[in-house]
C-alpha cells in the first residue's frame, strides 16, 4: 500500500466513523428537546423517560463525536500538513466559528445531563435548545470548509502562497449553501430513521407500549417532513455540482462522452476500461434538462479532461446510486406512513408498516456515507479543486499503514460497544406501569 | 500589539485554561488508578462526580488550540505534526479511549468488575494523554526540530526530536502537575473528611514529585534543549520569574499541610498558570526552537484580525456559558466545605 493511500483511506476511515456521531450530534438534541417540551406541557411521565432515555443515547454518542472529532482536527496536519501550511488560514474562520459552537455544546450538554434538579425545568429546557443549536450550527460551518475545498473562493494564488485572503468570501463559497442545507436536512433525516427503527421494532414485540409509541410518533413526523426537503435539496446540490464541478458530475452520472441530450442513467455500472456504463436504466434527456433546464443542452462528460484529472468513476457512480436510491425508499416510506395517519387517524402501527420502518431505518446513515463519498472521491485528484492535488499535500512520514490499522481497530472496538450500550440504555422497553396506563388510555 | 502577537497571546492563555481544566481531568485518572486504602471506592466516586459535568468543555481549550495554532501559525502546525507524528498519534489514542471509557463507565451494567475494566482503561488512557503532550512541548523546545527557513521544508527525521529524555521528563513532569492540580481540587469537592483528608496527601505527594521531576527538566535541558536552558539561567526576567513560581509552588505546599484547601486551590492554579506562562516566555518568540518563530510562520494580517473579531464575539457568550458551568456544578461543593467545622 503507497503511503498516499494509506493516508486517504486513514481520513476515510476517521471520517466515516466521525459522521455517524456529528449526524448524532444535530439530531439527537432536537428529539430531546420536542420531547421535553411535551412532558412539560402534558406532564405525561412517559415524555419524560423518553427524554431521558434519548439523553442517555445522546450522551454516549455525543463523548464518542467529540473524541472522534478531536482526532479529525490533528489528522488534517497528521495527514495532509502541506495541504494545511497554506489552506489553513483561508479556511481558518469556519473552524474558529465551530470551536466555540463545540464550547457552547460542550458546556450545555453537561448542563442538561447533570442539571436536572439544579435548574428549573424551564431553564433546563432552554439548555436542551442552546444544544440543538449549536450541534446544527458546529456541522453547518464544518462544511462550509469541506465546500471551499469543492469551490475554493476568497484568495489567489502567488508562488505556492495564498494572498489577498478574504475568509468571510472563502467560508461563503459556491457551494457552501448547498452543501449545508444537504448536510443539514440528511442529518435529522437520518437519525429519525435510525430512530424510527429502533422503536418500531420495540413495537412489534411489545405493541401496547405507550412508552414507543410516543417516540415513533415524533420521529415519524420529523422523517416525513425532512425525506421530501431532502429530495429537492439534492437535486440543488446536484445543479450546483454541474456548474462548479462538470467532472464531478459526470463521474457520479457516468457520463463518459459530452452529448447534447444526455439521458439520466438509473443504476447501471461503469466500465473504465470501455468507457462505457452498461445496464443502466436511461431516461433520454433528463439530465441534460435537470442540470440545465433544456433537454437538448450540451453536457459535459468526463472526456472534456484528461486520464489524470478523472476521478475514479465506479466508486462514485456506485456510491451516487446508492444515496438515491436510499432517500427515495425513505422517501416511499415516509409518505406512506403520512398517509396511513391521515387515513386512519392514528399512528401506523400495523406489522407490516412496522416491519417497513425497521427494514428502512438504516438508510439514512447509508446514505449519508454514500453521500460523502460522492463528494470526496468525485473530487480527486484533486484536494481542493483544480488547485492543489491530493498526491501533494500528503505528509512525508513514512508507514501510515500503522495508524490507519490501529485507528481502524480502535474505532471497530468502540462501535461494537457503543451499540451494546444503546441497546441496553436505549432501545429496551422500560416496564413503566405508566407506559401501560398510557397504552390503555 | 500587532495580531500576531495577540494571538500568540490568546494561544497561550488557550493552554493555560487547558492545562487548569483539562489538566485536573488527567489527573483525575491518575487518582482513580491510585485509588486504595478503605475509602478506594469513594475516591472514585468522587472523581467521577467532579469530571462528569466538565470534562467535555474542558476537552474543547485543545480543539481551540489546534484550530488556532492551524490558522493562525500554519506553518508550525504543519512542521509539529508532521514531526511529532508518533507521540501526537498515541496522544489521540489517550484522548480517545479517555473520554469513551469514562462515558461507558458511566452507562454500563451496574457490575463491579465491568465497572472496574472502564475505570482501568480510563486511568491508563489519562496518564498516556498528558505524558505525550508534555513529550511533544519537550520536543518543541529542544531544538531538535529543524526546518529550513527558505523552503519550509523540515530537515531534522520523525524520531530523533522526541525520543530523548529531556521530552520525557517534561512529559513526567506534565503528568505531576495534572496529578497536582487534580488532588488539590479535589479536596474541595468532598465533605467527607477521610476523603479530602486522603486527597491532601496525595496532593503533597504529587507536588514533591513535581518539584523533583521540574529539577530534572531543568538539568536535562543544559543538554537536551540548550536554547531554553539559557533563556532560563540568562534571561534578565528569567530569576524573578522562577523565584516567585518557587514561592508560590512552596505556598501551595504550606497551605496544604494547613489543611486551607481554598487558598491551596488558589495557589496551585497560579502554580500551574506560572509554569505554563514560563514555558511561553522562554521560547518567545519561537514557536519550535529554533526556526519557526511567531513572524515567520504567521498568517497574514487580514486574516488574524479577522480571527480576533471572531474570537472577541465568540468569547462573549463562551465566558458567561463557562462561568454558569462553573457555578452550578463546583460552587456548591466549595461553600459546603467551607461552612463544615
Ligand atoms: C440522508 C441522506 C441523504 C439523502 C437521502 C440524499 N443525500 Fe445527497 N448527500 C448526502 C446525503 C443524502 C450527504 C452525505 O450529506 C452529502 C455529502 C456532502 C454533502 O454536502 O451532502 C451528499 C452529497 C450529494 C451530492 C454531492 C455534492 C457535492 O459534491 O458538492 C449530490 C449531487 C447529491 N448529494 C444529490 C442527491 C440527490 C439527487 C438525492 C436524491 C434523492 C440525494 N442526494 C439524497
Ligand atoms: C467537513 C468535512 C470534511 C473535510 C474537511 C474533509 C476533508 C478530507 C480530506 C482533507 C481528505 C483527504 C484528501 C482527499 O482525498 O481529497 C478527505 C478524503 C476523504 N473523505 Fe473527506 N472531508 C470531510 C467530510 C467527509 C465525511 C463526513 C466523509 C464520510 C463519511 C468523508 C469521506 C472521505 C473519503 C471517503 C475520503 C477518501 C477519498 C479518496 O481518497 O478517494 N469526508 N476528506
Ligand atoms: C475534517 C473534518 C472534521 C473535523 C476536523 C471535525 C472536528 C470535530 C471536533 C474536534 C469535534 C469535537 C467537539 C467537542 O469536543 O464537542 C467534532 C464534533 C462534531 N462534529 Fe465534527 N469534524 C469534522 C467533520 C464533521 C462533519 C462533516 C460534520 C457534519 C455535519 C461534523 C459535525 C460535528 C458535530 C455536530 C459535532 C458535535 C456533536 C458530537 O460530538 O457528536 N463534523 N467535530
């Protein structure tokens, strides 16, 4: 394995791991919160357990985001030091914006966790939105680096140096908009699902619990109206993509030949060697009218660069048709849940709408990772786009090999606990005589 | 004042809160390892009571600290991490399993020995993390860690800077400290007398070898990093400085033999705010001896002033968030123990 590789799937790996907790870290704190809210306005004891049980989860996670996240932070010069010499101070400011963000989550999580008879319940509310917030604003302007790096903005280049460097332009880039209301949406989307799942499955083991019922029912609502957002955001991601980033583009459409009229290719897989995409699905013209409004436009194909500049296409392809495929499932399920309530009146808690919730409750988190493989992998060569290659800016240290098997290791340890713990603090129904009273009320 | 060196300011009071916050929690593992004797159990209780609600905050003056030192000074970021690749690695690592154990100890079966694996992991991973980091200011101050200053390039190896005695006698000496502040606050975080009597003597203990192991520092340094060593022994505010940093080390060391534990606390935070601020001024204005120095690896301006607006808004709701913390979770405990007889 060169070094170079060792480096990209070490920050692969640390990522990924990374994203699961920070989607976490938005979401979870928004739960809490709605839920808390509606024991204080019911005083239904079983709004209460529910948030303490979420907090529980929350508080698990929340440590393993912030250990994780902390790793991050040294791998960005561990890894990639003659990447930071120059971008760090362009992309200085989201990252400064963050730290305080993490301070705010940090503090006030600690707050809600060991404040319940410290503060009043009110108050003890009020840190639950305080944590929301900040956990939505830290990922906010965590991609708004990652953006810069898909359409760096706000310097130039002189001699190896950035100059003339403006960090509000550089944080407000291109593609910084997009990215985030896509990251933004994905996050709650995913954990609602997760969520969703979890309580589903508790549900057609134990049908009665109000305690589950309560807490599909907020998760649900939130699924519902985030899986439709979620749709229309992509598509403006991908429009801005189009523009910003052709290559790009064409990789994760497989897009190999500029054509006018391009057709939207359902699945299929690339062939680099043909250069070809077979078995795909194809709807003549779609994407040229997607990305460009007109079904006849011109769209560019990854023959517009040469061998080097492309990035690996079936990964890419792949991991696009998997992100769609998944938000449209979630999608199917979610409107199909809406619309049994609307119907019936009730919560859909038949089995087999159960079972669907529980088959779908992974997907969000898939997509989220297939997601970010899109964008990372679409961009190489390049680290940030058509300035600086990623083969440059890698460290000089030798054996990278040894972190990225121990970092692996170490993170499949934890996973393996992490979900032991949650089954246990979380997913378990709690045999409250409440939980009853509620059922049969 | 120009950017630079305010934020070379802030930088450094970054690591004085850090080692004041995060530093006690390190040295909380230290104490649940050592923990013995009747009141053992209690002993961990106790700690796990102190760090529960901070520890995370506390962790966040590090992430600052990165994120400043990569905006503001690239070029020592760059050269740090790629020099220190091996002793910041384990240093995560420390980080990693420090803060997932604790967690997990907290919400784990309610099994003793399940609780004792957790306890274990975190107490090792505590000592680890500080060791490594006071390693890696070791090797900044060396000297040992060159560059060359036309091209940026680093020409010194990946190993030679940290693996010497003089970082692991700084590293030592960083985990003394931790061990140090950890005690002393904890005597205040206690009303059972057994406790804090059994803190005060841990923090007797911490602070002699503390003294011992800043002595041995200062001797390996004649050889292992020569730039500070005379800063230290030439520098005309050089005695004044490790005069009164001797005194108040002494003081803290009275006022816990006296058993006043507030003004020992007192003390010892201003112990602890010394030696850091002296680690500062001896490499000023180096930020890796020798190269790399504060001008020479600085962003531009434009940039730096917009990180001190940036920070300047970001403090006005940090301080008043931290002091709340604060007040909630550590006042109490503090006028409990001064009203008990
Ligand atoms: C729940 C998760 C989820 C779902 C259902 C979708 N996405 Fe997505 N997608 C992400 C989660 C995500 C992500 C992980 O959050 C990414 C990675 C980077 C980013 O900003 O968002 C992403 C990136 C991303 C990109 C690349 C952006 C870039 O590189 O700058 C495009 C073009 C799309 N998405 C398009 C779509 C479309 C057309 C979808 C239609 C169904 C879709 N996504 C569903
Ligand atoms: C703000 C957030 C992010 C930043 C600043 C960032 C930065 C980077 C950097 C510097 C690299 C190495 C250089 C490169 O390959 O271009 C990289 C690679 C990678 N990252 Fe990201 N990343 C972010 C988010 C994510 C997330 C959340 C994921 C996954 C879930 C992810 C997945 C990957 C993958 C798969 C690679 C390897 C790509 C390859 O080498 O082909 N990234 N990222
Ligand atoms: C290179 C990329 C990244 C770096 C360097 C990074 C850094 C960090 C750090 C240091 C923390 C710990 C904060 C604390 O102590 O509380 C953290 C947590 C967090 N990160 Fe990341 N991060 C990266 C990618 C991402 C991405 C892509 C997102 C997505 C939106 C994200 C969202 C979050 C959130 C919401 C938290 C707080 C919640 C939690 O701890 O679970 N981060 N990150």
């Amino acid at each position: 394995m060169t070094n170079l590789l060792a480096a990209r799937l070490d920050m692969a790996v640390s990522l990924a791991f990374h994203i699961v907790f920070a989607a976490a870290g938005i979401a979870m704190p928004l739960l809490m919160v709605v839920s808390e809210w509606l024991w204080l306005r019911t005083r239904d004891p079983v709004y209460l357990e529910l948030t303490k049980r979420w907090l529980r989860g929350t508080a698990i996670l929340f440590a393993v985001g912030a250990v994780s996240g902390t790793v991050l932070s040294f791998e960005l010069g561990l890894l990639w030091p003659r990447f930071m010499r120059w971008a760090g101070p362009v992309i200085g400011m989201p990252f400064s914006l963050e730290g305080f963000a993490f301070f705010l989550e940090a503090i006030f999580i600690g707050i809600y966790i060991y404040g319940w008879d410290r503060v009043r319940p009110l108050t003890h509310w009020l840190a639950g939105v305080v944590i929301a917030v900040s956990g939505c604003v830290s990922g906010i302007f965590v991609v708004c680096a990652n953006a810069w790096m898909n359409t760096p903005a706000g310097f130039r280049m002189a001699g190896g140096e950035a100059v003339d460097i403006r960090p509000f332009a550089a944080m407000l880039n291109p593609a910084a908009f997009q990215q985030v209301l896509h990251m933004t949406i994905a996050a709650y989307l995913a954990i609602a699902f997760a969520a969703a799942g979890i309580h589903a499955w508790a549900l057609r083991r134990d049908p009665g619990n109000a305690f589950h019922r309560r807490a599909l029912a907020i998760v649900l609502g939130i699924a519902a109206v985030c899986a439709p957002l979620q749709l229309v955001s992509g598509d403006v991601s991908a429009r801005q993509v189009g523009h910003a980033q052709p290559v790009k583009l064409a990789a994760l459409e497989g897009q190999w030949r500029t054509e006018r009229g391009a057709p939207l290719r359902i699945g299929g897989i690339p062939d680099e060697r043909t250069e070809t995409t077979r078995h795909a699905i194809e709807i003549p013209g779609m994407l040229s009218w997607l990305v460009h409004g007109d079904r006849n436009a011109e769209l560019k194909g990854l023959d517009q660069v040469p061998h080097a500049d492309r990035p690996p296409v079936t990964i890419t392809h792949l991991a696009f048709q998997l992100m769609v495929a998944s938000g449209t499932a979630m999608l199917v399920v979610a409107l199909l849940g809406a619309f049994l309530w609307w119907r019936r009146r009730a919560l859909p808690v038949s089995r087999w709408y159960l079972g669907l919730v529980v088959l779908a409750s992974p997907l969000g988190l898939v997509a989220i990772e297939a997601g970010w493989t899109v964008t990372e992998v679409g961009r190489q060569p390049w680290i940030v786009y058509g300035i600086m290659r990623t083969r440059d800016a890698v460290t000089p240290m030798p054996g990278i090999a040894v972190p990225l098997v121990v970092i692996a290791a170490l993170y499949l340890l934890l996973a393996g606990v992490v979900l032991t713990l949650l089954r246990r603090q979380v997913f378990a129904s709690p045999g409250m005589a409440a939980a009853r009273r509620g059922a049969r009320r | 004042m120009t950017p630079q060196l305010l934020l070379g300011g802030v930088l450094l009071a970054a690591m004085v809160l850090y080692a004041l916050g995060a530093g006690a929690d390190f040295g909380g593992g230290v104490w649940d390892l050592l923990a013995a004797g009747r009141s053992g159990e209690r002993q961990r209780a106790a700690i796990a009571h102190a760090l529960g609600p901070i520890w995370e905050a506390n962790h966040v003056w590090l992430i600052l600290i990165v994120v400043l030192l990569f905006v503001c000074f690239p070029l020592a970021f760059a050269t740090i991490t790629t020099a220190l690749h091996v002793p910041l690695t384990l240093m995560l690592i420390g980080i990693v399993l420090r803060g997932a154990a604790f967690t997990f100890r907290t919400y784990d079966r309610d099994d003793v020995r399940v609780k004792r694996r957790w306890s274990r992991v975190f107490a090792i991973a505590s000592i680890i993390t500080p060791v490594m980091l006071g390693v890696c200011a070791g090797a900044v101050l060396s000297g040992r860690i060159r560059v060359d200053p036309a091209t940026s390039v680093m020409t010194s190896d990946f190993v030679t800077p940290w693996l010497a005695p003089f970082p692991f006698a700084v590293g030592l000496f960083a985990l003394a400290l931790c061990s140090f502040l950890a005690a002393t606050y904890l005597t205040l975080e206690t009303t059972d007398r057994e406790l804090r009597r059994a803190f005060r003597a841990r923090a007797l203990g911490a602070a002699i070898a503390a003294g011992v192991l800043a002595w041995v520092s200062f001797l390996l340094a004649r050889h292992g990093a020569p730039a500070m060593h005379h800063g230290l022994s030439s520098r005309a505010w050089s005695l004044p400085f490790q005069v009164t940093t001797g005194l108040v080390a002494l003081g803290a060391l009275a006022a816990l033999w006296q058993e006043r534990y507030v003004l020992a606390r007192a003390l010892a935070i201003a112990q602890v705010t010394l030696v850091v601020c002296g680690w500062g001024f001896s490499q000023f204005p180096a930020l890796v001896v020798p190269d790399i120095t504060i001008a020479n690896a600085a962003a531009p301006d434009s940039v730096l002033r917009a990180i001190l607006w940036a920070l300047a808004c970001g403090a006005v709701v940090l301080f008043p968030s931290l002091w709340w913390l604060y007040r909630l979770f550590k006042a109490g405990a503090a006028r409990e123990s001064r009203t008990e007889p």
